[in-house]
C-alpha cells in the first residue's frame, strides 16, 4: 500500500470545506446499487451476536503518526477560539473537510489496488479482501454510531 500522505503546515489553507466536499461529487453519476441481503449465523442468537462482536472491532482509520498530526492540528485549533470563534470554527472545518478527503483518498487507493489485481487477472486473496471488508465494516459503523 502507499505511503500514507502527511499533512504539512502549508496544506491548512487548500480552500477545502465540508462544504465543497460534498459537492465535489455534483456532477458525477451516482449509481445505487442494492446491498445484498445476508442472513448471519442462520438467524439463531449466537449468529446475531458474534455479528454483533464483529462490528464493534476498531480498525484503525490513520497511521498512528497521521492520527497525532490530526489531533495536534485540532489541539492547537481549539485553543484559539476564545479570541478568534468565527476564524477557529471555518479552520475545524477545513480540518474536518481534509480528514475525510484523505480517508476518501485511502479508500480509493485500496479500492485501485484491488481491481489493479483483479483486472490483471491476477487472483486476490480471500485474506487481502476480508480485511478490506474489515476496514469498510469499520469504518462504515462508525459513521452509522455518530
């Protein structure tokens, strides 16, 4: 997998928002696709709850060195708001608005790197997708929990 992208001081002011986020993606075909249904564990209790175990495991979403640059670009944000509010709320947004482009970003990355693999007719491993399945299960619970 790539390298994960660090975000430098000179990248807070990219004129990217929550806003322009999510409408980066106007003017692109959006296609609805049916989730498959899928009984888990033949619909008996222990089924439902392993189903349930599996989705509060926590995959990490960052590296560790970019979770912290978050947190310490967020940290030092926060502080200012008594002096500044209106300033600190636009730059939280901005931060957010590149959280979720870069998680966007590594997802695609993932996503490239499988149908690299399958459109070379080379066969992905049942273990390289189950973590991906993984990563999205997580990631996608969390969404849901907020």
């Amino acid at each position: 997998m790539d390298e994960p992208k660090k975000f430098r001081e000179e990248d807070t002011d990219v004129g990217l928002t929550t806003a322009t986020l999510a409408g980066a993606g106007a003017g692109q075909e959006v296609r609805a696709v049916p989730a498959p249904r899928v009984k888990v564990g033949g619909g008996s209790s222990a089924g439902a709850a392993t189903a349930v175990a599996l989705d509060k495991q926590v995959v990490p979403l960052f590296s560790a060195e970019e979770a912290k640059d978050f947190r310490t670009r967020w940290d030092a944000i926060q502080v200012s708001f008594v002096d500044e509010p209106r300033q600190v709320v636009e730059e939280a947004d901005s931060l957010v608005a590149m959280a979720m482009k870069r998680l966007a970003e590594m997802f695609a990355a993932e996503r490239a790197r499988l149908e690299g693999q399958w459109d070379s007719g080379d066969n992905v491993s049942t273990e390289d997708l189950r973590l991906a399945l993984q990563r999205y299960r997580s990631f996608f619970g969390r969404i849901l929990s907020v």
